[in-house]
C-alpha cells in the first residue's frame, strides 16, 4: 500500500519535472517579462509531492512494513522510535531519496527568492535543476528504488546496523546533504549564466545567499559525522582522512573558496569566469564524491554500499554532467585581463583561493591515487594520514598568517598602516606559545609554528571584532569565522600534542597506575535494554596532582537485531578535556583490555566548527534583513 | 591555437580520468562473487603469520573442508563476526585459515588475543597483494572450498547466523 503511494508520487514527479522543463521553454518563447504563474505552480505540487513521498517512506519505517525491502533490510519492529525515523535515511536508498528533496525544494525556492533577477536566467537554472532532478529521480526509481516490495511478507525486519543508531548520526546526512545537494541551485545557476549572459555583481548576489546556505549545513554536517565517528567507532580522534570523510571535504573547500572569490565578484565585478568554475566544481565534486563512496570503487573503513551498477550509473551521469559544463565554458570563455594590485584585498582573496585549491588538489590526489595505481598498474596502495598530514600541516601555518593579514586590506591598492600591530601581536603570539611550552610541555618545531600562527590569526580576529564594534562595520559574520577557524587550528594542535593514550589489561578489582593517574576497575554488571544487552563496566579514575575523581562505564553491547557486538566508549567530556575509555572482553581469561584516554580541548573542537559555521548562518541572516 | 592545445588536454585529461573510473569499475566486477563459485582456486601463496612458510594448496588439500576468512583489527564487521568464526572452530571436518588483511601485526596479535582465536592456521598478507588472487575486494570476506579447492561459497561481509547455518550443514554432509 505504501509502497503504491510512493512510486506513485516518484512517477508523478517525473512527469512534473518533465512538465516543468516543458512550460519553461514555452514560457522563453513569449514576451512576458515574468515567470509564468503556471510554472510557480507545477514547481510548488513537485515540492509538495516530494515531500509527501519522502513522509510514506518514514511512515512506512514508523510504522515497520516490513512489505518493503528497504523497510526489511534496514529496521526492525523493536528499534526505538527516532531510529526508525532517521533509518529513513540510514541507507541508500533512503538517502537517494533525501538527495531529489532537497535538489526539488531548492529548485523550488530559488525561483521564488530571486524575483528581482532576469526571467531568462530563472527560467534557465530552472530547466538545467529539473534535468538534475529527472536525472537523479531516474536513477531513484529504476535502480535504487526505496519502495520495492519483497514477497513474502518477512514477519521481521533484520534491523539498522546498531553503530548507525547514534543522535549524531541521525542528523548527519540531512545537514551534509543540504550543503552538498544544495550545491547544485548554483551549478544550475551558474550554466544560466553563462547560457543567458548574465554575469558580474547581479549574479553573484544571486547565488551569495545560497552558497552560505551550503556552506554552513556542509559545515555542520561534517562535524556531526566527525563527532559520530569519535563517541560511536571509538576510534578516539576527530578526523582520519578516510575516503568517506575526504568526500565530504572536497565540495567545502571549493564552497569557501568560491564563498570568497564571490565577494570580489560582487564588489570589483571581477573573476567573473572564476566564480563560474568554482560553482561548477562545487556539485562536481559532491557527486564525485558520491560515486567514490557509493560505488565501491575505493576501499574504506566505512564503506557501506558496494553496487557496481549503481557506480556505472552515477558515472554515466557525472561524466554528462563535466563534459556539458566544460565545453559550455570553453565556449563562453573571455580572456579578461584583470589588472589586480599585487597588494589589495582582491589578491588576499585570490591567496585564499590558491590555498584551497591546493588543499582541494591533495586531499582529491589521496582519495583517487589508489584507484589509479590499481587500475594502471594493478598494485593496491593506500593512501593514509601520514601523506594529509605531512603535505598539509606546513602550508596550513602560512595560510594562518595570510587569513589574519587579509581581511584588514582594502580594496583596489592596499597600505599596510598597521606593521607595527601586526609585528606586535606576532610577538605576543610567540609568546603565549612559549608560556605553554614552559607551563606544561615541549613539542616539536612544526606544532610550535602550528601554535603561534593558529594565536596569532585569534588576536588580529579578536583585535578586528574590538574595531568592529566601535565601528559597528557589519563585518562581524566574517570575523567569527575566522577567529573560531584560528581556534580550531589552536585546539587541535593542542589535542594533538597533549593527548594522553595508556593500553593495558585489568580484572576486577584491580588498578593501574601512571603518571598521576590511578584507574581502578571497580565493578561490572549486566543490563537489558530495548533493544540490546550490555555488559557495563565501571572504573574510577584519579588523579592525584588536580585531585580529580571520575567514574566512567564503558559497555560492551550485544544486539538482537541484527545480532552485533559493538564496544561503547565512556566519555566524560569536560571543559578542558575529555576522559575516554572503551573495554572489551578477552577471551577465556577474567581480563578485560581497557583502552585509555586523555584528549584535551576535543570539546572546543566541536564547539570552533559549531561557531565557524554559525559565522556563514550569521551573514545569511545580515543579508536578509538588508533584502527585506 | 595554444588555446586549442589548452582545450582539448583540458578534455582529454578528464576523458583519462572517467576512463579510469570506469575501467576501475569494471575491475571490481572480476571480483564479482558469482563467477568464483565451482572455480577452483589455483596459485595460492600465502606467508604464514608467524613464520616465513609459505601455505600452499597441498596443506589446503589436507582438510575436508577449509573457511578462508580475511580479516584486519581494524576492521569493525570483523568483531562482529568473530563470534561465529569461534563457533565454527569447533567443527570438526572444516579448518579454519585465517588470512590478516593489511594489518600490523602486533594489532593484530592484539585482536586475537583480546577476542579469541578462532583459527587454525594463520597467514598474513600485509600489502593486501596476495588476498587479491582470492577475488578480495573488502573486508571481511570469507571464502569456503572443499578437498578439491573447488569454491561452494563465497561471503562478502561478516558471516551471519544464516551463514553459520549453511556453512555447519555443508560441512556435517
């Protein structure tokens, strides 16, 4: 039944879709100087019946019908309600499904919020987003179809994978997939512009508000992924340049470097051309990234979907999807020349660009390089952290100095006024970073650069928030982004450096002691929950010197459905570090081996990318209330 | 004309890079489970795990039956498994050969010795080379051949309770 209602609605969206491309090019061969009302109104029934498909889908898992493969496949009657909700989207094809919404409602609201742009290039985005949602609305329903049926009825479902049933998690993909997906508004716009001729400064502030938007929820939603990964794989650490991870990280470098060039777009109306590639490679790289993960080309800790066929289709259509793209601008190209000033914010903003594209080249060169050493030499590498961290590190402390100096430049021709500031906050910079070494330990060379220029970019943020508010510049958004990116860069090479790791066996009753720390296995007992069983431990953990008691209970976890063991860490988060411990049994032996760990600042971690990205919704919300 | 130059590498380089895609596809489907059943499995070299002996296809010929199963620490479908693998180490026709999949070995010393060790004979493959000429292209995956190394099964992923059952009929004939 639910099954019927959603395929239903799929058709119906196609037909919509087809329809809509239809009425736009009737609506480009009349005189009318506005959208036809015809158009708002197809285009507000697609939103509208997505929207309702994608409500039977959850139904359909609310209320387990198990009639549904994907239902089967990916719950079970006893999981706890918020679960089945977000096993919705836990899976494939549910995730599929999430990925035509949002390109659907985005299509949808760009053609309402952009009334004051030229019908043309409206009409023109809207035709190249319908292509990409028939696009991917076939794919949905020919090959990964979220409402097939399965016969018989199972009376059960085999449930979602239990690691996958985490907050963190749940809110993952939707956030991820508003940044990435949402990406492709400005794709679509970007081939109108250059199809319809409408370039420079209207342009870019048709797409500014869209790119913050992908942006920020990019932004947030590799954070909550990165969050899951620390408290669920028990990996303990924030970031492991997995292929998956990296996926996510392409689109957001090319997102801030083109929510930068945008500005000069806007202000100067130059790298017009720039802007334009930059939008391209932005959905370029989502569903490169896509397929990456998707088609078990690459080989990942986390890949959960393996499906060739899949693979071949979304190839297919990333392949169209380049080729158009490119020859339109080879097409359309202008070599304009620009005449920057070496020193002016327009070169500090390209500087900018440089770095991310850079870093774009490397993490993509890491991701891609085994596909191609196995494929043309058919030798299997690995590409892992020690490569990220060796090229990248050393260019990040550069990049520091430069994002603190660059927002202070002006426009066109750029004086440094301030050497004598920016020579002092240096000092006080390298200062600090030496307090830290004399108050508590030595690191090497590269963390203390790593320090004082991740210092030196917070004080000139802080300096410039202190002149913005005696100016009342609405500059604010910016300089929050960058302080808390300057925090980031601070915190995780305080982490990196501080962090404390002990491995060791204990049984009951027994304690380990180092440093100042005594760990004491105080007890263990055994609980049922809903829907597992866990073995539930309990250590107290002291230390001496700061006269520091804490308990943590790390589980061990037996699921029913589908029967798994997972280990769950016990984290106690605090303000200036976090405790971690994970437990698993030995085998035939009364000892348990106990991972421990110390990891300072991983709150601010978190708390530096929940501030970077809040700096993007912060703008958003200045640009609105100037607009309306 | 140098604009032309520009233009078409431009192209070529991303009809390179699709080709490879593409061919790196393709590749994966070599490995496809459904053609490595009822082949025989030839050529086996495998480097024992705690000495240099090289296990090759008379000692595979030895046993009834033999569940090939490739595993890393850190792999965590493979804790899941594990379970399982020590409930099959206790049939009797069936030798379990583990093979540790781009592994350290002291994590992998590690995983045995915190979980269990279900096998009977160990090989590693630390570059990943070796599992290749099994069709391996994930983890776990576990391969189940009989006296004449001729493949029944092949298991992409943790072995289930389905699998448990299949593998304990299969080998109680």
């Amino acid at each position: 039944m639910l099954s019927n209602i959603g395929n239903t609605l799929l058709f119906l969206n196609l037909l919509l879709g087809v329809s809509i491309i239809y009425f736009a090019f009737q609506n480009l061969k009349t005189n009318e100087i506005t959208v036809s009302k015809k158009i708002y109104h197809i285009c507000l029934f697609q939103s509208t019946f997505i929207i309702i498909c994608f409500i039977t889908l959850v139904t359909a898992f609310v209320v387990s019908d198990f009639s549904i493969i994907n239902v089967y496949q990916n719950s079970h009657s006893l999981k706890p309600f918020f679960y089945k909700v977000s096993g919705t989207w836990g899976n494939h094809e549910g995730s599929l499904l999430l990925w035509v919404i949002i390109l659907t409602i985005f299509s949808f609201l760009f053609l309402l919020y952009n009334k004051h742009h030229p019908k043309n290039y409206r009409i023109y985005s809207l035709i190249i987003q319908n292509i990409l949602i028939l696009g991917f609305l076939f794919f949905l329903l020919f090959n990964s179809n979220p409402f097939s049926k399965i016969l018989p009825i199972p009376k059960e479902g085999l449930g979602l994978n239990p690691i996958l049933q985490d907050p963190a998690l749940a809110i993952h993909p939707p956030l991820l997939y508003i940044g990435f997906v949402g990406s492709s508004i400005y794709f679509s716009a970007a081939i109108s512009s250059l199809l319809t001729n409408y370039s420079g400064k209207l342009f870019a502030q048709s797409i500014k508000n869209w790119v913050l938007i992908s942006w920020s929820f990019q932004t947030l939603g590799i954070l909550a992924g990165s969050i899951w990964a620390y408290y669920e794989l028990g990996w303990g650490g924030f970031w492991f340049w997995d292929p998956v991870e990296n996926a996510s990280l392409l689109p957001w470098f090319a997102m801030s470097a083109l929510l930068h060039s945008l500005i000069v777009l806007e202000k100067r109306n130059l790298l017009y051309f720039w802007v334009i590639v930059l939008c391209l490679l932005t959905f370029i790289l989502s569903v490169t990234g896509t397929f990456l993960v998707r088609s078990g080309i690459l080989n990942s800790v986390h890949t959960f979907a393996n499906d060739p066929s899949r693979g071949l289709y979304i190839l297919i259509f990333l392949s169209l999807m380049i080729f158009a793209s490119v020859l339109l601008l080879f097409n359309k190209f202008k070599n304009t020349s620009y005449n920057l000033n070496s020193n002016s914010k327009e070169t500090f903003i390209l500087v900018n660009n440089w770095f991310m594209i850079f870093y774009l080249i490397t993490v993509l060169l890491g991701t891609v390089y085994p596909i191609f050493t196995e494929v043309l030499t058919d030798n299997k590498v690995s590409v892992g952290p020690p490569f990220y961290n060796t090229v990248i590190i050393p260019i990040v402390i550069l990049f520091l100095l430069f994002m603190s100096v660059g927002p202070q430049a002006q426009w066109i021709k750029n004086k440094f006024y301030n050497l004598n500031l920016l020579l002092k906050i240096l000092i006080g910079s390298i200062l600090i970073n030496f307090s830290i070494i004399y108050l508590f330990k030595e690191y090497s060379l590269l963390s203390n650069f790593i320090v004082i220029s991740a210092v030196f970019l917070v004080i000139s943020s802080l300096i410039d928030l202190y002149k913005s508010f005696k100016k009342l510049k609405k500059d604010s958004p910016r300089i929050l982004s960058h302080l808390s990116f300057g925090f980031l860069i601070l915190f995780i090479g305080l982490n990196y450096n501080f962090s404390l790791e002990k491995d060791f066996n204990l049984k009951l009753g027994e304690k380990k002691n180092f440093e100042n720390y005594s760990i004491e296995f105080t007890d263990i007992k055994l609980q049922d929950f809903k829907n597992y069983k866990a073995v539930i431990g309990e250590f107290k953990i002291n230390n001496s010197k700061e006269n520091f008691n804490q308990s943590l209970y790390p589980e061990i976890r037996i699921y029913d459905n589908p029967s798994t063991i997972t280990y769950e860490a016990s984290i106690r988060s605090g303000i200036l570090k976090d405790y971690y411990i994970t437990m698993s049994n030995i085998d035939r032996s009364d000892y348990y081996n106990i991972k421990f760990q110390k990891k300072p600042f991983m709150m601010w971690i978190w708390v530096s990318v929940i501030f970077i990205s809040l700096g993007g919704f912060l703008r958003l919300y200045q640009n609105a209330k100037k607009n309306y | 004309m140098q604009k032309k130059i520009i233009k078409s590498s431009i192209i070529l380089f991303i009809i390179f890079i699709i080709g490879v895609f593409f061919t790196g596809l393709n590749k994966s489907s070599i490995y496809d489970t459904k053609n490595l059943v009822g082949q025989k499995i030839t050529n086996i070299k495998l480097e024992r795990f705690n000495n240099n002996r090289i296990i090759t296809e008379e000692d595979l010929k030895k046993n009834d039956f033999t569940l090939i199963n490739f595993w890393a620490s850190w792999c965590a479908p493979c804790r899941v498994e594990h379970p399982i693998l020590l409930k099959l180490n206790k049939e009797k026709n069936l030798k379990l050969l583990g093979v540790n999949f781009k592994d350290k070995k002291n994590n992998a010393l590690k995983f045995l010795r915190d979980l269990g060790n279900p096998y009977d004979d160990l090989a590693r493959d630390e570059l990943g080379k070796y599992s290749i000429n099994f069709g391996i292209y994930g983890i776990p995956e576990s391969i189940l051949i009989n006296k004449d190394l001729v493949i029944i099964k092949k298991f992409i992923g943790p072995i289930s309770q389905n699998d448990y059952t299949y593998i304990k009929n299969t080998v109680r004939e």
